[in-house]
C-alpha cells in the first residue's frame, strides 16, 4: 500500500467536516426531538429528505461539473455544508430545518461527485480501489472522531452552541477543497477513461444492491433483529450489556471498518481485480445473510453481520472505483441509485416487521437480492474482458 494522494487526503477531510452537521443530528434528534417540538414523523421526514433530494441532484451536479468546469462548484458546496450546520442548531423549527436538510443534499450531490473524480483522477488505475478506499477510510475517521466529539459538547454546552461551533469549524473544509484542486493538477499519471460519461447497468444495479441492503433494511433494522434474538440485555462474563449498547459496538465496528479497512480492502481487491472481487463478495454476502437467517443465534449473528459489514465496505469501494473508470455520468448513477436503495431499504425493513413476519425474513429476502447481484456482476466481469 502507498501513503493516500495529498488531494485525496484534502478531499476527504474537508467532506469529514461539513457532514458533522449531518450525522450529529441522527445522534441528537431521536431524544432531544421534544425539546424542539418536533412529532416523530416531521424527525422521520427532516432526516430523510436529503437523500430523496439527492435522487434528483446527483445528475445535476455532474452536469455542472462537466458543462461548466469550475472548482468552484465545489467550494460553494463545502461553503453551504457549513452554513447549513448553523441552521440546524439556530433555526428550530421544523420549516427551517427542513430547508436546511434539503440544501445539504444539493450540497452533498456536488461534494461526493468531485470526491469520488478527485481519488479516480489522483494517479493511475491500478491502483483506483486502493484511492477510493482512502477516500473513504480517511473522511470515516475524522467523521467518527467528531461525532464522538460533537455528542460530548452537546451533553455539556447544549445544542445551539455545539452545531454552530461545529458550523465555524467545518468552514476549513473550503481552503481544504481548494488545496485538493490544486493538488490534482500536479498530478502526472492522470487516469484516462476508455469509455468517457458512459455508465454500466450492471455497476448501477448492483450499486442499488448495495444501498438498499446494507445502508438500508440492514442497518436500520438491526437493533430490532438483536432484540427479538438476546430480549433487553444479556449476560457476558458476569456483566449485563443492553441491547442498544450491543447495537452501537456493532454499529462502530461498521465504521471502524470503513475507517481502517477500506485502504487495505481496497488495495487487495485491485490485486485480485476489481470486477472479479465484486461477483465474490456479493456471493459471500449473500452466504452470511441467509447463515444469519438459518442459524439465528447470538454467536453466529455478531461475527457474521462484522463479515457482511466487510464485504459491504469493499462491494462500495468497488463500485465507486468501477463507476469512476467509466466517467463522471456514470458516477452520478451509481451515487443516484444507492441514494434510492438507501432510502427504499428502511421501508422495505420496518415493513416486514409491521407486517409481523419473522424477522429472518429481512436476511432471508437480502440474501436472494445478494445472490441476483452476484449473477448481474457477472456482466462486469464479462465486459472488462471483452
């Protein structure tokens, strides 16, 4: 592994920055929602509402980035990340946090599209899954450094003090951008697309995969699964731990993997070959969650939900890098059709429990979706070689 590209490191901070704002509230919201006099629907819409918004912006901003060529679409969006942060914690009130949520998925539609071009673009392709996964592992690090940090302020200073902090501090991610531009235009081994703003299908469908499984029906629903299968809490060498804490550790070990495994994973997946390790790690996940499905029990589930958390990370680090090879259109439809697997796999999830079907159901119905993206990856496979 080599030391990540200083405009990819650049990039990736300053995304770490402005998305505190983002991931506080998530933290936040669920308890404090009364004091703001929020009902839970408007919480359930306010903190949803940037990823319908993205659906329609993500193909938006590689227009804009392509029609008028302009680092400044990016610095704008990092501007407007840290504005929005100090809406949350000045306007209370459902309208203007509602404003502030759809503003911050515009923004995030222009930040992730030059993100992603800036680790494509970086050096070479050999070693793309490798840029991508630092990409991620870097802005994941920083990003779950602050949330713990953000949450301490918040239970000492309050919540107006901490978000608009928050909002002062992520305005370094503006210089950052521009040093990540800069950076870029030194860079001598530029890599070049054989097909330029040419998407593939299959990348885009099993990016969807991808969202609705893992950032969706899994994750949303996992602290119901661990539940229904341990009750409030269980006992581990004489100590009780509750499930909701059971939850979070699971949770952390998902980012921790984003954090530190994404480089490494990403970096052996260009050894094996980027589009040959994704049909394996749809085949392997789709085998952990229908393992989880049929043998529920508390010491097969935790590991074998770290091991989807693996592949997951790495079927992301992947698919961006694949998408980027193909050019700027194609990345904006991956990052459209994950936004839509991510908002539909909470519904899908939450419903079969309304529905009172067995919560293996949830495992049983994404592995299958797993095993069809194992197959559809095949068309990835077959095209890198034709």
């Amino acid at each position: 592994m080599k030391l990540p590209p200083l405009p990819v490191f650049y990039i990736s901070t300053g995304l770490s920055l402005v998305t505190l704002g983002d991931s506080l509230l998530y933290t936040i919201l669920p308890s404090y929602f009364p004091i703001l006099g929020l009902a839970p629907l408007q919480v359930g819409i306010i903190l949803s509402v940037n990823r319908w918004i993205r659906l329609a912006t993500n193909h938006m901003a590689e227009y804009c980035y392509r029609r008028y060529s302009s680092d400044l679409w990016l610095l704008l969006a990092f501007f407007m990340g840290s504005v929005v942060t100090a809406m949350y914690g000045i306007g209370k009130m459902f309208l203007i946090l509602l404003i502030a949520r759809i503003l911050w998925g515009i923004s995030f539609s222009f930040i992730r599209q030059a993100a992603v071009m800036t680790a494509v673009e970086s050096g070479p392709g050999v070693h793309l899954g490798e840029r991508v996964g630092y990409y991620r592992g870097i802005s994941g690090l920083w990003h779950t450094l602050g949330v713990l940090i953000g949450g301490l302020c918040h239970d000492i200073f309050g919540f107006t003090f901490t978000l608009v902090g928050l909002s002062i501090l992520s305005l370094v991610a503006v210089p950052l951008g521009a040093l990540s531009q800069k950076g870029l235009k030194s860079i001598k081994e530029p890599l070049t697309n054989d097909v330029p703003g040419k998407g593939d299908a299959a990348v885009i469908c099993c990016g969807f995969a991808v969202g609705l499984i893992g950032g969706g029906m899994i994750m949303s629903t996992l602290g119901l699964v661990l539940r229904e299968q341990i009750g409030e809490s269980f006992a581990i060498a004489g100590y009780s731990i509750g499930v909701v804490t059971l939850t979070g550790i699971i949770l952390g070990l998902r980012w921790f993997i984003d954090g530190i495994g994404s480089p490494v994973l990403g970096a052996i997946a260009d050894r094996m070959g980027r589009e040959r390790s994704t049909t394996i790690l749809f085949s392997l996940g789709a085998v952990t969650l229908i393992g989880i499905a049929l043998y529920p029990t508390i010491t097969l589930l935790i590991p074998l939900i770290v091991l989807f958390f693996i592949c997951g990370t790495t079927l992301y680090t992947l698919l961006s890098a694949l998408a980027g090879e193909r050019g700027t259109r194609a990345v904006a439809s991956l990052a459209t059709a994950m936004d839509f697997g991510l908002s539909l796999g909470p519904l899908i999830g939450w419903g079969i429990a309304q529905a009172a079907l067995p919560l293996h159901f949830i495992f049983i119905s994404s592995g299958s979706i797993y095993v069809a993206s194992a197959v559809i990856s095949l068309r990835i496979v077959l095209s890198h070689k034709s």
